[in-house]
C-alpha cells in the first residue's frame, strides 16, 4: 500500500500547497481521501494518476470538495469510461450532487454518489474502509483503511497430517476442508496460524481530540491527522473545531499508533513543519511528519 499527500495546507491553498486530498494506493485500488481545489493537476504533478476508482469525502467544508468538478471534468476529457463511485456522509448527498449539477453537471460516465454513515464505506477480501464520526461539524467522519488480517499457511503441520502438496494446499488457504489418502478431513484452522493484524491507516479529516477519535486510531501503522496550528494557538484551534501539532501527538501516543503524518497545516505555520513536528514529538516517541504536497510513504 502506498499514501500519497495530495494536498496538505489547511483552509484555503497558498502558491505552494494546494488543499485537503490524499491519494492512497491499497493493492492496486486507487482512492482519494477529501478532494480539494485543484487536486486533479496535483494528482499528475506527484505521479498519482487522477484516474482513481473512488473518492471519500470526511466532509463538506470547500476546503475538501472543491475539486470534484475538476476531476470529474479531467476523467471526462481523458475519455474514462468506468465508473467512479464518490462515498460522502449520507447527510450530504444531496450536496454532493448539486456540486456536480452546478459546477459542470454529469459527464458521460457513470458517477455514482453514495452515502456512509457507521457501515463499510468499501469493502474488498484485501481490505476494508471504514468511517468514524468526528465532533467537527454536523456530518463529519474520519476514514479508517485496515488491511485483512492475516494467516500464515502452516505447511510443516499440512504435511504432518498427511496433506498432500499442490490443490489440497490451495483448498485450505482458501477456507475448504480436505480429505488426506487415509479418510482424515483436514479443516483450514488446523494448519493455518493465528490471524495477525493488517495494516491500518486512519485519517482524521478535521476533528478535536476526543477518545472516540483515540478509539478509531487505535494501533494505526499510520496516523494521519490535522494539525491546523502551533500549541500556541491552542485556543484558536479550540474554537474552530482543529487540533494543534501537540495534540496530535498526544492522540498518537494514546492510540499507540507507529507513525504520524500531520496535516491540514494553517499557512500561518508554512515554513515552521520543523517546530510542528517537534510539539507533536514531546509526547509521542514514534515517527513524526509534518507532511507537504507530494510526501509519499510505502507501507
């Protein structure tokens, strides 16, 4: 899986960062999470093809839809002719599709807006995405990707039991139970280990820190959350709703999570990614990042 920072400045873009938007690549599958102004020339800027296959909303602030009708327009224009499904809080869905009606109206392809509240966003046999709710404005969510867990094919234990290698191998991995050469069924969680977690990648989307947002994070391989400003905006982050570079350290550091990328960074504090990554370090010890348009990280 790969994670691409889209856009990462908070509000509204500067000369240099464009607004929310993240790209993730979860085995093969190509997903945008939020989709702000501009994030379609961003996307090709930062070799993230804006040819995804569906786009996630946390919420309906223009700093995080505003580039629907641009992407819309460039898959048209690139002559796309699947489907693209755009998953949005079933409370905006009539929102959703004015934005599209208003700003450039349907393209030939099918776009279908579909809306979320606590069931699977998308669900695969690899991984699943999930929404959380966030106490930022009236339908406002976090996402959360978790990978399967796994289980490790235990073949020293298949051929103790007399399984003989080859299709047999596959039945059990694939959950069907097998009859050996004398009579004995074979059922998969005899030789398979214990499920092992996969990986987690949760994005906050605009939130204060509160535990249910804890709770949604819990163990992440990667934390990804908004840090609109410095600790010393604590009471200005407070009253619109944010969370400063410190807090969100302190979300990481309770939730356990591996790594943090902090975004949604004010322009106030562009130039300053050194100090914000310090305040979110004095109370989380894992790896901190202030990331920018264009960070990538592989999982």
């Amino acid at each position: 899986m790969r994670v691409t920072a889209v856009g990462t400045s908070g509000g509204v873009p500067t000369p240099q960062y464009g607004t929310s938007c993240l790209h993730l690549n979860a085995f093969g599958d190509e997903i945008l999470l939020d989709c702000g102004e501009g994030s379609a020339q961003r996307l090709m800027r930062y070799d993230a093809s804006p040819d995804v296959d569906a786009v996630v909303l946390t919420h309906f602030h223009a700093d995080h839809t505003l580039g629907i009708p641009g992407l819309l327009q460039a898959l048209e224009m690139n002559e796309r002719e699947r489907p693209l499904d755009i998953h949005v809080p079933k409370g905006r869905t009539e929102r959703a599709r004015r934005l599209i009606e208003g700003a450039y109206g349907w393209p030939s392809y099918t776009v279908a807006v579909r809306g979320y509240d606590d069931d699977p966003v998308i669900q695969t046999d690899r991984y699943s995405v999930r929404a959380f709710e966030t106490p930022y404005t009236e339908y406002s969510y976090g996402i959360c990707l978790r990978e399967a867990d796994e289980r490790t094919f235990l073949v020293e234990r298949a051929q103790a039991l007399g399984v003989d290698p080859g299709p047999e191998y596959g039945k059990l991995q694939d959950g069907q139970s097998v009859e050996t050469d004398d009579g004995t069924v074979v059922e998969p969680d005899d030789v398979l280990s214990d499920p092992e977690p996969g990986r987690k990648i949760v994005y906050t989307g605009d939130t204060r820190p509160t535990p249910g947002v804890i709770d949604a994070a819990s163990n992440s391989t990667l934390l990804i959350y908004n840090a609109m400003f410095a600790d010393d905006r604590s009471e200005r982050a407070h009253a619109t709703g944010h969370s400063t570079a410190g807090e969100a350290g302190r979300v990481a550091s309770e939730s356990e999570s591996e790594r943090l990328w902090l975004t949604h960074i004010s322009p106030r504090h562009e130039g300053e990614e050194d100090r914000l990554e310090a305040e979110a370090g004095e109370s989380f010890e894992g790896t901190v990042t202030a990331v920018r348009d264009g960070d990538s990280i592989a999982l």
